[in-house]
C-alpha cells in the first residue's frame, strides 16, 4: 500500500492512502477529541469536535489558497498536507459546537446510569463547559421504559446517529430512525414512542455505541441495594458472573482489557451483602454437557441438523421473530445463566434446606438481551423466576462504586461450592466460537468413545465475522460455522438458503466478538478491545486442571443428586426450554 508523508504540528508523519487524519492521529497518540466517532461504525462527521486546521488547503471556488478548518475523521490525508491541531481557532469552535451539543443533552448527571463513565461528561470537564450558554432545546423529551432490557431518554440525545448506524451496519436491523421535533432532530425507536413497537432484538449494541447516555439497559441496581439492604428473614442472596465478566470490569477501574479480577470480584460482592457467589463457567459447563448430547443425538438420527446454538437470547429472539422455519433447528439447552440458575434453586436450596422461594438471584453478564431473557415464561421454576435480577457489566462497577469500593484494590476470594470450578470449556464461553469448541471437546470424547488428546479447536477461534470449518473426528466430519454479529449471521442464513453453504452445527452470536463484545460490556468496546478481552478467554482454559465439560466432578455430583443424566426428562425440565413463533412488527 502506498505511503504518504504529512505533517502534523510541524512534525512528519507516514499515512497509508485513504487513511484518515484522526486515524493518522490515534496511531501516532496525537490526541484529537471526538465523540460521535467510533471505529466500529463509518464516519458521519455529526458531531464536529475533531477539528483541524489544514494549511494551505486548495480552494477552487476561492481562486486560491488558505487554511480551512475541517473534521479529522472525514479528511483523508494528501501527500505534503500540514495539520495543526490545536490552534486557538480550531480551540475556539470545538467549545463552540461541544456547547451547542450540550444544549441538546438536558443534564441528569446524579440519576444516569453512565454517571461513571460518560463520554459527554469528560468532554465538557476538559473543555472547562460547567453551563452552556445556550438554552436547552429538548422540550417534551420522550422516555421508553416498557421494554426489559433497554431505556431512552429523548432528551440525551446529541444527535451524532451512532445508535442508527449500529443497527443498520451491527446488526444489519433497520429499528432505529430519526424524529423532528420543531429544529431539534433526535434517533429514537423507529415508527413509534418505544422499542416495543420495533422488531429490536435487544442486543444492546446501541447502548454500547451511545455517547450521551440516551441509550442505556435498563437499570436494576438501585433495587437490589435497597433489597439488599433490607433482607428479609430467611432470605438468601446469590450474585452469579458470567465468563465475560471477570476479563472486563476491571476497564471501569482503569485497568486494561483482560485483567481477570474472578477473585477480587467475589470478595467485592460478598461486602455488597451477597451470601454465596457462584461461577457462571459452571452453568456453562452444563449447557456443553447438554448441548452436546443432544447434538449427538441428532447427528446420529440426521434430524433437525444443522442445529443452531441458543444461547444468545438476541438471536434467539431473531429467529423467532423471522426465520420460523429454523426454530426445529435451535438447540433446547437453555443459556448458561438459566442452567446454573435452576441447579441453584433445587439441587443447591436441597442442600442448604431453604425453599427456592427464599434464594434471590442476581446474575452479572456482558449482555443487555440476558435481561429480557430472565422474563420469558420458559424461564421460570413453578413460580418462582429462574434468576431475579440481572445486570450489566456496567451496573456490577456502579454497585460497587456506589458503596466507595475499588475492585483492583480488593483481596481475594474463592467462589463458592459447589458452583464454584468451572472447566476450561466453560471458560471459553464468552468468545466468538467458544461454545462451539466447548461442545466439540466433549463431542469428540463422546463420538469417540475415548477421551481423544485433541482439546483445542483453533479453527472456530478468532475474530473474524463468519468462520467455517470441516472438524474431522475419528474419521467422522462434522461441518460448522460460527457466526457473530446479526447482519454477518444474516448473510450466512442467505447462503445457506441459496445451497451455498451446509453445516451440521452452527454458533450464533448477535454481538461482535461474542460475548466479550456485548452490549452490557464497559464502554468503549473497540475491536483492540476484543481482541485482548478473547486473549485472557484462552490463556485462562490452559491453566484449567480439566478442560472438557463432562470431566466436572462437582456436576456429576450434581446430576447424581438431582436423579438425572443429560437428556433426561429431569435433566428437559430444568436444563431445556420452548421456543415460539413471533409476529414481526
């Protein structure tokens, strides 16, 4: 690729060709403020803060030449161009354009979600804005709150159209559109006052994409503090964490991607008023052991194949929603959170002697579609709910930070028993891949009838949108695909419809990168993000004594205690769920 040579505040600099000046920028750590630029997401130059000066810039319409003042994200870099990036007139109309933005967002700093953590709000400390000068333009601001997993406040928005972006290029939907209210222009739920008269899958990745907080999941916190403050007699309290969330809360406390803070973390909610803190890896180590068997056992009858994973509840929602013809195809075995959550309330109220009733769950996931999932009627034991609250990895830090606690600064504990030790393969889960390679471990095993050496699928790991493999075992081929993000899984369901493609097992996730990129996860989520959150996934299930689901002694201690074995219909009761045919909006 050619190279180009600039300068940028007197100093040369290389540009590949058709690269942007912010970019050129950020590589070489020149720091240009913005707010509606995400690399995810293409350049809309809305909201007018990364600001240049570009000498000597050629104007034909001038007759000759001058410096002209441009945005850093939507100027590509011209061989000899000179930047300078912060003189007092490029200063002096970024405060200006961040003002007007300001006046947009009508400040509800105290009750935000993202109090902790808002991009807006940085921006205007470092510009020294306190009070806009300019009178606030959101009258009648709309608020969405029907739906479970996400809220909009209309008078957030700062209109940079990130969130439509994201829906049209994310996850390829089309939810999100723009509405006028006299001069002020705002992204909301398309066609309607709530995302409940939308066909949002709840995926979250809007929320994620948000720079003002117009966008959030919806918040639980406050709830469980004043709950958990106030626990009734009898009543015991159990926060379970998914595997994403160990290698990312530790970003809202300054830390890098893929720190994992497992034990910090269970230190820190048992101050918060928790009894017991389970591993979520295990309720993953349940859904390989079903998942694979019942893969097994559809491979070997060729009925329903290919089968799609479920437990990502946005994709799930997805099919129900337009692709009814699949919904044979999508594996019963509930999500992680919803099978470690009924062994918590039968299996594990049994041996402490309380009724299920009595046990309060709080699960802590990378994902805002968990909480429309902890609604659904499948999900619930008698009549009690499977999991009672769940929450962001963002309402997880505020919970903490709400009551003065620095997690990196805690000491250590271990989970408890006997939800506590995970396998490698329940480690995996929350990367791009990991469920697939997670049920290939003990499908190998089991079509085998030996434990095989083989543990690592590196043909379904990485980042990459769609990835396809030929897995041979024993001689056997099993065809798969792993899939994340909704528009990249919507090319795949094209091909396959077309002939193009067939597999025996397909991994569906909504989110970029799985999990570790979903849309409860810190912000910002960048693709360098990912990729360091994926790394500590797989260096972490090296460490693992066992590696394969099956091999949990503390499960099959359990499915002895619960008179089960996989597939069981014990095992179909509390492990497995329905699905039903949706009318898209």
């Amino acid at each position: 690729m050619k190279k180009l040579n600039i300068k940028i505040n007197g100093k040369n600099y290389s540009a590949a060709e058709g690269e942007s000046v912010l970019s050129v920028a950020e590589k070489n750590n020149l720091y240009i403020p913005t707010l509606c630029h995400h690399p995810d997401l293409k350049e809309n130059a809305s909201c007018r803060l990364c600001l240049v000066e570009i000498v000597g810039l050629r104007q034909a319409q001038a007759g000759g030449e001058k410096n002209k003042i441009e945005t850093a994200c939507s100027t590509i870099a011209q061989e000899g161009m000179e930047i300078k990036l912060d003189t007092a007139k490029v200063k002096k109309i970024r405060k200006l354009n961040l003002e007007l933005l300001i006046s947009d967002h009508l400040e509800k700093c105290d009750e935000c979600n993202r109090k902790y953590s808002c991009k807006l709000k940085n921006l205007a400390k470092e510009f020294g804005i306190e009070k806009t000068r300019f009178a606030d333009r959101r009258h009648n601001p709309v608020i969405d709150e029907k739906t479970p997993a996400l809220y909009w406040d209309s008078s957030k928005c700062v209109e940079c159209g990130d969130c439509l972006s994201t829906c049209e290029q994310i996850t390829g939907m089309d939810n999100i559109g723009t509405k006028y209210y006299g001069s002020s222009i705002i992204f909301g739920p398309k066609g309607g006052r709530s995302f409940t008269e939308t066909n949002c899958i709840f995926c979250g990745q809007c929320i994620l994409h948000c720079p003002s907080g117009s966008l959030m999941e919806k918040y639980e916190v406050t709830d469980v503090e004043k709950r958990l403050a106030k626990k009734r007699s009898g009543e015991v309290w159990i926060a379970q964490f998914a595997p994403s969330t160990r290698y990312s809360i530790g970003e809202l406390f300054g830390l890098e991607p893929g720190v994992n803070l497992e034990k910090k973390l269970v230190t820190a909610l048992k101050n918060c008023g928790f009894d017991y803190v389970f591993d979520t890896n295990v309720g993953a180590d349940i859904t390989t052991i079903e998942e694979a068997a019942e893969f097994l056992e559809r491979f070997q009858t060729k009925k329903n194949l290919p089968m799609f994973t479920a437990c990502c509840p946005a994709w799930v929602r997805f099919a129900e929603l337009f692709h009814h013809e699949l919904i044979p195809n999508l594996t019963t075995t509930k999500s992680p959170n919803h099978c470690i959550a009924p062994a918590i309330k039968t299996y594990f109220a049994k041996k402490i002697k309380v009724s299920p009733k009595s046990i309060k769950i709080v699960a802590i996931n990378p994902c805002t579609s968990k909480k429309y999932e902890q609604t659904l009627f499948q999900m619930g034991l008698a009549k009690y709910p499977e999991i009672d609250y769940v929450f962001t990895v963002r309402e997880a830090a505020n919970l903490l930070k709400n009551r003065g606690i620095d997690l990196p600064k805690m000491p250590e504990s271990e989970f408890d028993s006997p939800f506590g030790q995970a396998t490698g393969a329940g480690t995996i889960y929350g990367t791009s891949g990991g469920v697939m390679e997670s049920a290939l471990r003990t499908v190998a095993s089991k079509l085998d009838g030996k434990e095989i050496p083989r543990l690592e699928f590196t043909e379904v790991r990485g980042m990459t949108g769609v990835k396809t493999a030929s897995v041979e075992i024993d001689g056997t081929n099993v065809e798969v695909a792993v899939v994340s993000g909704m528009k990249n899984a919507q090319k795949l369901l094209r091909d396959m419809k077309s002939g193009v493609k067939k597999f025996d097992y397909i991994e569906v996730m909504a989110c970029p990168g799985g999990c570790l990129g979903g849309g409860g996860q810190p912000i910002p989520t960048t693709s360098e993000i990912r990729q360091k959150r994926m790394e500590a996934f797989y260096a972490d299930d090296k460490t693992k004594p066992l590696r394969r689901a099956h091999l949990n002694k503390d499960l099959l201690k359990m499915y002895e205690g619960l008179n089960a074995k996989p597939l069981s219909s014990r095992a179909q009761k509390l492990f497995h769920r329905s699905f039903i045919k949706r009318k898209p909006k």
